[in-house]
C-alpha cells in the first residue's frame, strides 16, 4: 500500500491532510452527513445529464466539465481546469441510481491524483452535486 501524502488540495482549492492514511479517508465518507450509503433512487424516465455542465469550485472558478452519461454511469471530464487536476482528466464518475461514485484529488500541479469516496445528487435535468468525502461539493449547472 502508498504511503498516504499529505496536506494536499482537492481539485477546488479545500485543503486535506490525508496523512492519517485510507481509515482515515474512510471515516471521513462514513461520519459526512449525507455521505452514508443511500438507497437506490428512481431515475426520471429518459434522464440524460450528457453534455457540458459549469461547475462552481469554491477558492477558484467557475470550471466546465464534459458528462457522459451510460445508462444508470456518469462520468465528468474537465474541460477546463485548474493547478489541482487539469482539463483532459475525469473529475469524478458515479452510480446515479446508487447515488456514489469517486472524485479526483490532487496536490498542486497534479501530484498524486487519487480518487475518494463521492456521491452524486441530480436535483433536476439542469442542476446536480457532487460531494467528495471529507473535501467539499461543487454544485453544477447545464451550460446551454
């Protein structure tokens, strides 16, 4: 197993020390409110969250993010990025029926990037979350 390294920056500027190593991580997804395991949720019928999305990362900018959506699996590509985890890279990826999925972490300039425990909340066709445990959430919005 690494070595867990430690204080580093989430994708959004929040400062993490993850020097306690993966229990530590763990706790953190376990004791967030909000965070525990969901059940499953019903999905619209014909929910599509494919296209571009604007992010609000909270210390930085507003950043747009590419989502793919297959069938109940999304995943969410920077198209712009920033000093923590550029453009090009997933931000993060979920389970939406589930409601969990995983967020990319990383030092500055892209030092060992690493995903944590996430969840996904879809609030309607045009605005969702996601939280990353123990690090913060970005609210997003349907770039039309």
């Amino acid at each position: 197993m690494a070595e867990a390294v430690g204080p580093f920056r989430a994708g959004f500027g929040r400062e993490v020390d993850t020097r306690g190593g993966p229990a530590t991580a763990l706790h953190a997804f376990c004791s967030v409110k909000g965070m525990a395991k969901q059940p499953p949720v019903e999905l619209p019928a014909g929910l599509n969250l494919s296209g571009e999305w604007i992010g609000h990362y909270t210390g930085h900018f507003d950043e747009v993010v590419r989502i793919t959506q297959f069938g109940d699996h999304v995943e969410a590509v920077k198209v712009t990025g920033d000093d923590y985890v550029p453009a090009g890279e997933m931000t993060w990826w979920a389970n939406l029926r589930t409601q969990r999925g995983q967020g990319r972490v990383a030092e500055q300039e892209y030092r060992n990037p690493r995903f944590v425990p996430g969840r996904i909340v879809v609030v309607d066709e045009n605005h969702l979350t996601f939280h990353w445990a123990g690090v913060g959430s970005v609210e997003y919005r349907r770039d039309d």
